[in-house]
C-alpha cells in the first residue's frame, strides 16, 4: 500500500473519532523522518485544539488503528494542532483562510525572488493570488512549493 493510501484510510478512520471529539480533521500526513515513520494527523476547531483533545483522538484512533492493522511498518502516531503558521496544503484550507496574510515560497526564482508575502485573495484549479502592497499577484500552483500562514505581519 502507498503512503498517500495509508493517509487516506487514516483519514476515513479519523473523521467519526474527530466528530465525537468536536474537532475537526485538518490533515494526515505519513512521513519518514530518520530512520522513523510518523502518522500525523492534525486536528483543528474554533478557539483552537487542548492537549486534552489531542489525548482524546489520539487514543481513540490509536485503538482504531490497532484493529484495522493496515500499516506495515513500525511508525510513531502524532495528534497534535497544525500551529499557528500552518501549511496550507488542500483547497479547503485556502478556502478557510482566504483573507488572511500567507506566505508563499516558489520552486524556482520569479523576479530574483522565491519568498512571497500578501493576503490571499482568490485561488482555483491553476492559481493563487494574493494582494501584495495593495496589488494583486498570481501564482500557477505549479510554481508554489509551499503556502502557510504568516506568523507575523
């Protein structure tokens, strides 16, 4: 099974626990790091996550994971908040973040620049565009590497 697999399963197995939780699911992300694997999954709501929610899906999805005994390897199960300068990786998280200030890193150079900061205005299929010094800037999202909110403004 492939790792964009594994996310996904976990995901599934993730939204009732998250429910009952009141939280929400933000992302699932199976990484290796080292020599180690890690499941996160990150976890979200209105005024932010505790600890104790994190204790709570964790354990829950823990168990579940247990009994549905899809991943091979040995991993290191994370619940924790995607933080404050959270990457931005699906629509719905551009959607829920539209209007606020984003920074954005391109693979390659544009204008002797890769960094980027604005607020994001707009996005689809093929683009970002965020408002940069009252103007608006369009990205293909094939140039973007990364987009995440900015941490100070």
């Amino acid at each position: 099974m492939a790792k964009r697999e594994y996310e996904q399963r976990t995901e599934a197995l993730l939204e009732p626990i998250a429910a009952a939780a009141g939280v929400a699911v933000y992302d699932v992300e199976y990484v290796k790091e080292g020599r180690e694997w890690y499941l996160r999954a990150y976890i979200d709501k209105e005024g932010g996550v505790t600890i104790g929610d994190c204790e709570t899906v964790s354990r829950a999805l823990s168990d579940r994971l247990d009994e549905e005994d899809f991943i091979g390897d040995a991993y290191i199960l994370e619940v924790s908040s995607p933080g404050l300068g959270r990457t931005l990786k699906k629509d719905k998280h551009l959607q829920m973040s539209l209007g606020e200030m984003v920074e954005l890193r391109t693979y390659k150079p544009i204008e002797k620049q890769k960094e980027f900061s604005g607020i994001l205005r707009a996005f689809d299929q093929e683009s970002v565009t965020i408002e940069t010094d009252g103007a608006p800037r369009v990205f293909a999202r094939n140039e973007i590497a990364r987009i995440k909110l900015a941490l100070d403004f």
